[in-house]
C-alpha cells in the first residue's frame, strides 16, 4: 500500500525498461543535465526504485524502475565514482566527472545512504562550463545591490551571507568573488567542496578524512597573507572566532550561516561563541537570501489591478515608471514543460551595519531590535523584496507564498 500511495505516474515519465543500467544512468544523467536540474535521486522502495530530479527547486520525477534495475544502477555510479560497490549498510559519498556524448562535462557529487528497503542515491550536478553568477543578475534591487557593492569595497571586515540550504548563498559568494577577482587581491577560499574552479583564486577544500576542518584551513590561511578570504560556511565556535578575529585584523572575511533573516545572523555568530564587542567591530554587513522561481516569459498571465491601485503603495517609491500596475501569473506552456517558471532568482534583505546597529550588537540586542532599527535606516526586508518581484513581472504571488516563511511577508512583523 505504501509504494501504491507514493509510485508516480507512469504516463510522463522515461522509458527505460528494455535499458541496461549503464544505459539508463546515461539517459537519467543526460535529462537531468538537459532540464537544468540541480539534483539526481534514486530512491528505493519495497518494489520499485523511484529516479527524481530536483528542477527550480521542486522534485520532478524522471522514471521508475525494478527492485534489481534500480541497485544495479547505483553500483554502476559507484563503480564510476570510485566507491565501494560491496558497502551498502554505511553512508558513503563519491564524485564523479561525468562526460556526455555532446562533451559537456558534469562534476557529480554523490552521497548514498542506507534504507529501510535499500541504498538512496543523491547526486549533485555541477556544471563545469556553467557561467559564474553576476552581481548584476542575481536578484537585488537596484538599492541593494549598491549596498552590497559598498560593502565589496571596504578595506576589511566580516560579510555573512544566510538562508537556509539550496537558497543560492554559494551562487552569492561566487558573485562576490569574481566581482572581486581583476588580479589587484590575493583571494583564498576554504570550501567544502569546491563548486567551481576559478582562475586567479586559491582554492582549498576541507577534507573530514585528514581531519583538515575549516578551522584548521582557515588559521593556516591567515598565514599567507590573503586580502580576501571566502569561508563556505561557519560551523562551530572555532572557525566563528577565527574568521572574526581575521576580519578585525584587516582581511576581507566573507562566510555563509544559517539565519532565518539578515539580523538573524547576529545572534548565530553569538550562539557560537563571538564576543559581541568583537562581532560588531568585523562585521561590515549581513545579505540573506531565498530563490524564487521566475515565470516563463512565453506564458506568463496578466491580471489588470487597475481596481486596487494600492497594491504596491509599499514599495511605489521603489518602482520604476510603468511598473506595479499589473499582477502576473504563470498559466504553462510547452517552453516550460507546463509549469509556468522559466529560471530562479533570488529575494534579497541586505544589512550594512551602521554604528548605530554596531551599537545595538556591541550591548548584545535581541535580533528583533537590530531588525527594527536596519527596517528604520532604510533596509528592504523580504516582504518588499518579494512585492518588487511580483510588482515587475519577475514572479507570482503563489511562488513568494511557496518559497518564502509566511511570517517574514507579514507587514506587522516587526
């Protein structure tokens, strides 16, 4: 009964049944790679193993498979990602750079799990001639975006870039660091893995084998006199403290966290550990972040709202002439494969710390004042940056409802 309630639709999926296993992981991997996936899974259950990808942020699926078809295709991913064909009662992860017929070259990063009814399999795609993310293209508002620029510049301190998993912060990071790479700034990275391989920046990866942690790279990279260091991510009270004392020491320290919200990130780093007095002489500003999917530019619908002209008195002075006076929607095509988006892109809260919010993380405020004081100097939180989407036709109401907490879009948050 439990495989009868979460068995896919037969009608719209891949046929692979007369495929070898070589054969289907080749079709699986190639339409993952055509539709722009992010993720491959293979899924096993008690009598089928379910092949999904996950697309603009939803998981899709892709085709379904026997029992015995479904593990020979992962032992043939194994077997190409080097790892142990035989373990299958430990987690294990593997990479594997994956050449298409098309020479297109897919860096596969692997993680295999045990279940209930036998291995899952989650693969990352990472495409190796992906164009790095542009800082002009990644969502901020014009405002935001010279917030963020200023804070780029400064001589040195602490940038924290949050949100949860899969809400872009690696993409942001890389924007910061090609804007910063012209070759006048020795850039070192810490990262886990690494993403992309950049010409003109040091990159190093934490390896949990060695024992080589973030903390240990980190104080070591100190050492080698950087300008800029790009941490992937604070994970405990060590490297918090490192990368603090780095930032207040003249480096340009960037790093991603956790944190529900910009002024959120605060009260993360002092969860950690940091002494406030510290924190707030580093700290140069905090970007939080969430991708929203963006409509499709052939289907997307129009709703005249010339009969509330207040819908986006909010946000008006922020709009450009023309813009605000009508709503859209997705309605699907066969361009989007039905679903109405197109793309991502993301919805910004960018934080300069000023002194007066130096003062207030100093004295060790609460998340809610920091947040009430950024609002008061001008700061765009969540929900105007999700109403400046919808406003210009970039998403639909439905998708900043989907892709973003409900209480950060209420208007009496704070």
């Amino acid at each position: 009964m439990a495989d009868t309630l979460t068995r896919p639709n037969d009608s719209h999926l891949l046929d692979v049944a007369q495929l070898s296993a070589e054969a289907t992981v080749d079709k699986i991997i190639g339409h993952a790679v055509a539709q722009g996936a992010s993720d491959l899974f293979i899924l096993s259950n008690e009598s089928f193993v379910a092949i999904q990808m996950r697309h603009l942020g939803l998981m899709c699926p892709i085709c379904i498979v026997g029992p015995e078809h479904g593990k020979r295709c992962i032992q043939h991913v194994k077997a190409n990602a080097d790892m142990e064909i035989t373990e299958t009662r430990k987690p294990h992860d593997g990479r594997w750079i994956y050449e298409s017929s098309d020479d297109l070259s897919v860096d596969l990063r692997i993680s295999i799990i045990p279940t209930l009814h036998g291995e899952d399999l989650s693969m990352r795609l990472l495409m190796r001639q992906s164009q790095l993310f542009d800082l002009d293209r990644i969502g901020m508002h014009d405002s935001q975006h010279r917030q963020f620029r200023e804070m780029l510049n400064s001589p040195g301190g602490l940038i924290l870039i949050t949100g949860p998993s899969g809400s872009g912060k690696t993409g942001t990071l890389y924007a910061a660091m090609r804007h910063l790479n012209n070759g006048s700034r020795k850039i070192n990275t810490i990262e886990d893995p690494i993403e992309f391989a950049v010409e003109g920046l040091r990159q190093s990866q934490v390896n949990d084998a060695f024992d080589l942690t973030f903390a240990d790279l980190l104080r070591s990279i100190v050492r080698q006199n950087p300008d800029v260091i790009m941490v992937g991510e604070v994970r405990d009270r060590e490297t918090a403290e490192i990368a603090v004392r780095a930032a207040n020491s003249g480096h340009m320290v960037f790093t991603t966290l956790h944190a529900t919200v910009s002024a959120a990130a605060v009260q993360s780093m002092l969860a950690l550990g940091v002494h406030p007095h510290f924190l707030s002489t580093a700290l140069r500003g905090v970007v939080s972040q969430r991708l929203v999917r963006t409509l499709c530019p052939q289907c997307q619908t129009e709703f005249d709202i010339s009969h509330s002209p207040e819908t986006f008195d909010e946000v008006h002075s922020l709009l450009k002439p023309g813009e605000g006076r009508t709503l859209y929607g997705a309605r699907g095509c066969d361009q989007c494969h039905k679903s109405g988006y197109a793309g991502r892109t993301g919805v910004f809260e960018v934080m300069p710390v000023t002194s007066s919010l130096r003062a207030l993380i100093s004295s060790g405020a609460t998340a809610a004042q920091i947040r009430r004081q950024s609002i008061e100097e001008g700061m765009i939180d969540f929900r105007k940056a999700a109403m400046l989407h919808v406003a210009r036709g970039v998403t639909s109401t439905e998708e900043v409802f989907r892709a973003i907490p409900f209480e950060h879009l209420l208007q009496d948050e704070n």
